[in-house]
C-alpha cells in the first residue's frame, strides 16, 4: 500500500512538474505577445490582446497548482487549465484546422488531469461528507 502511494505521488509530481512548467512558458510566451502569437489568436477570431491576459492566468494557474496549501485556489487553477485546453482544442477544430493543431491541447488536457486525478489528500478540498 505504501508503494503505491510513493508511485502516485511520483506520478503527481512528475506531471504537474511537466504542466506547471508548460503553462508557465506559455504564460511567458503569450505576454510578451509577439505578431506570431498574435496572429495565431486573431486567426481563430479572437481580439489581439487576449495573449496578454492569458498570459498572466496562465503564469498564476501554474504557481496555484505547485505552491503549497491553498486547496481551493488549486481547484480554480485547474479549472481554468482545464478551460483554457478545452478551449484551444474547440478553437481549432471549429476553424477547422487539421490535427496538428489540435492534438497537443488534447494532449496537455489529459496530462492535466491526471495531475489533479493524482492528487494527494493535502492537496484537495476536504470532503464535505466526512467520508
């Protein structure tokens, strides 16, 4: 039993290690906001200074998901990981852009999962049930 705790608990930290580090260089990469990424954005219809504000979610998200404590603020932040991919991966397919595109959102989604799926006890909400 207690080895598959330490082997959820790698797990957990190797994965949100790998999507605290992804989102934090996007969040860096979408505020400075340069023409391509820029371009991209207006590309799928969206005004060119949503980088920059999803740059600074982004950058919070991963710190939230890391740092210590806070389990609500964690519940938020992957929420809003899980929002961001979901809506990336929408975006593309509805502009109708081919998989390439789209396969990697859907990919950092699931990672994104299973780093809140893993999660151990002093990272999540107490149960409000008491079970």
């Amino acid at each position: 039993m207690a080895e598959d705790n330490k082997a959820r608990n790698i797990g957990y930290w190797i994965l949100t290690i790998f999507i605290a580090l992804g989102f934090a260089f996007a969040g860096v990469i979408d505020l400075i906001a340069g023409d391509e990424i820029v371009g991209q954005f207006t590309a799928l219809g969206y005004p060119a200074y949503l980088p920059r504000f999803l740059g600074v979610c982004k950058l919070l998200g991963a710190v939230a998901i890391v740092a210590p404590k806070f389990p609500r603020l964690k519940e938020w932040a992957y929420a809003g990981l899980f929002f961001d991919l979901a809506g990336a991966t929408y975006s593309h397919i509805a502009n109708g852009d081919g998989a390439d595109k789209f396969i990697a959102p859907i990919v950092l989604l699931v990672i994104a999962m299973a780093s809140y799926i893993l999660r151990p006890a002093d990272r999540k909400l107490p149960d409000p049930t008491g079970v």
